[in-house]
C-alpha cells in the first residue's frame, strides 16, 4: 500500500532531525526498514502533555498490521489521549503537545511535512458515542469520499461499505431515511461504514460498545474479527472481557499519582499477546488488575 501522507514541495526541516521519504514519491510499506520499524506503527518514549500536565508519560510500543491491539487500565490512565495519537486527533486540542516517536510505515506521523488530514483519512477513528450525520444513511456513508473527491461508482461503495459493516440487508431499502432512526447499534455500525468508505488503512475505535447492549455489542466483536483480515484495529475497552474475546495483541495501562498537583500520568505497564495477558502476566500489576484485585 502507498503511504502518500506528506505535503508535496515543503521543504522545510524535518521534526528533530527524522529522516523523511523524498517529497515527489509515495513510501510503500515494503520500504520502510523492518528491523528498525517492526511494526505498522512503532511507538517510542512517546509523552503527551496538555499544557503542563503530563498525561502519558514515555510510552514504547510496535502494533501490527491486520491484528486487533487493545488498551485497556483504569480511567485516567491515558489510553484514549495515546489513541488518538495514532492519528492526530490531539493536534484538535490547543494546548496538547507530543514528545517521542509515532511511526506509520516508516514515516513519523508528527513530522512538519505531514498532512494530518491524510492522516486522518488513512488512520480513521469510530467514537464511544455513534454520532450519524443528521443526513440519510446514504449520505452518512457517500459524505466522506465526495469530500475527498471520489470519481468511480457512489452506489457501489456505499453498498460494499454497509456490506463490510454488516449493515446493508438492514437497511438496504432505507437508504434514504434518516440515520438517526437507526438503533445505537445499527449507528455504530453505519459510523463503521463511514469510516470504511474512504477506505483507511487502519480503525481506531473508542470503546465503541460502551454505549451498547449485550447484543449490538456482540455484532460489532463479530463485525471486528471480520474486518481485521482487511485492516489493522486498535481498541480502547474498558471491559476486559471483551479484550480477551477480540484482541490479538493488549496493553495494559495505570497511572501514577501526582499528590501535590492532584494529577494522574499514564504509563504503559505490560504489553503482550492477548492470551499471556490474561494468563500468564509479566508483572504483578497487571495480574492484580485483570483478576478485579483493583480498577
């Protein structure tokens, strides 16, 4: 897949000195070294601050490609803040600033030459809370790629895009209602399909079931093993369970306390195949939380 995410003609230094690919050619991911970037992101000694407060604090890790990675800790231990990340969604945020590497095939994504609405398209996010357009379930899915000026066949993505998402024998003779007569359900699923339409290369979700019953919420564990074949997810789930059952790969996440400023830094604890997480943890915190001994 190219990785065509940098503004053309700027020439400008790169951020602290990174080797960035040639403007005028797109980064393929077969080019990006492996051994130094082992993963489809590699993330290193990564800090976020909002104005003086430190949220995440040296954060090291490598997710791969076309596998399930889940965050998971308690409240307040930066797994959303490192989330969005991943696609910059905390340049949206004043006063947050990000220290350390974030790469994405080879390329570091806080780069000065970095397009972060290429980003964004590529690295696409689904919330905690559905959130449809107040426009029709068509326009909900076609929004995206005429915004982003696509030219083949309209009907043909939406359709293959509800499809991906499990939603088109749902709504297929509704298109044209309006999204927010669909269940909570049916909403996160169609935000799945938004997303899909401008076909990225990775979705990022937000607990997307918190809001869910037990039912919708097992659709969309189902929707994810189906679409992990086609691209890389990383989840933010507070319910452990629903790590174990999804995820190939977890980060487990807590938070040190600041008692003179009343503050709490993340930091990432333990980081390993789903299975050794909730088996066989390395560390004695991580045991302690997926056992329900604290969180």
């Amino acid at each position: 897949m190219d990785v065509a995410i940098l503004h053309a003609g700027d020439a400008r230094a790169p951020r602290d000195g990174a080797i960035v690919p040639n403007m005028t050619a797109a980064v393929r991911s077969s080019e990006a070294a492996p051994s130094a970037y082992p993963g489809l992101f590699d993330i290193g000694d990564l800090s976020v601050y909002y104005g003086s407060f430190r949220a995440i604090r040296n954060v090291s890790l490598s997710i791969a490609e076309h596998e399930i990675t889940a965050f998971i800790g308690p409240s307040g231990c930066g797994k959303t803040t490192l989330l969005r990340c991943l696609n910059r969604m905390n340049d949206l945020i004043e006063t947050a600033r990000v220290e350390g590497r974030v790469m994405y095939h080879g390329v570091d994504l806080y780069d000065r030459r970095v397009d972060p609405v290429e980003v964004r398209r590529r690295i696409g996010m689904v919330f905690q809370k559905p959130n449809p357009f107040p426009k029709s379930i068509y326009e909900n899915v076609s929004f995206g790629p005429k915004i982003a000026g696509f030219k083949g066949d309209m009907h043909d993505l939406v359709e293959r895009s509800l499809r991906k998402a499990a939603l088109w024998d749902e709504v297929k003779d509704r298109l044209k209602e309006s999204a927010w007569g669909l269940s909570g359900g049916q909403q996160q699923r169609l935000c799945i399909a938004r997303c899909i339409a401008v076909e990225p290369d990775v979705i990022l979700m937000d607990e997307p079931c918190s809001a869910l019953d037990p039912i919708a919420t097992g659709r969309i564990e189902d929707l994810m093993q189906d679409l992990k074949d086609e691209y890389t997810i990383v989840i933010v789930t507070h319910n452990m369970q629903q790590a174990a059952r999804v995820s190939d790969r977890t980060a487990f996440f807590t938070a040190e306390v600041n008692e003179a400023q009343d503050r709490r830094t993340g930091i990432l604890v333990e980081f390993d195949k789903t299975e050794q997480i909730f088996t066989n943890p390395s560390d004695e915190r991580t045991e302690n939380y997926v056992t329900g001994r604290f969180g």
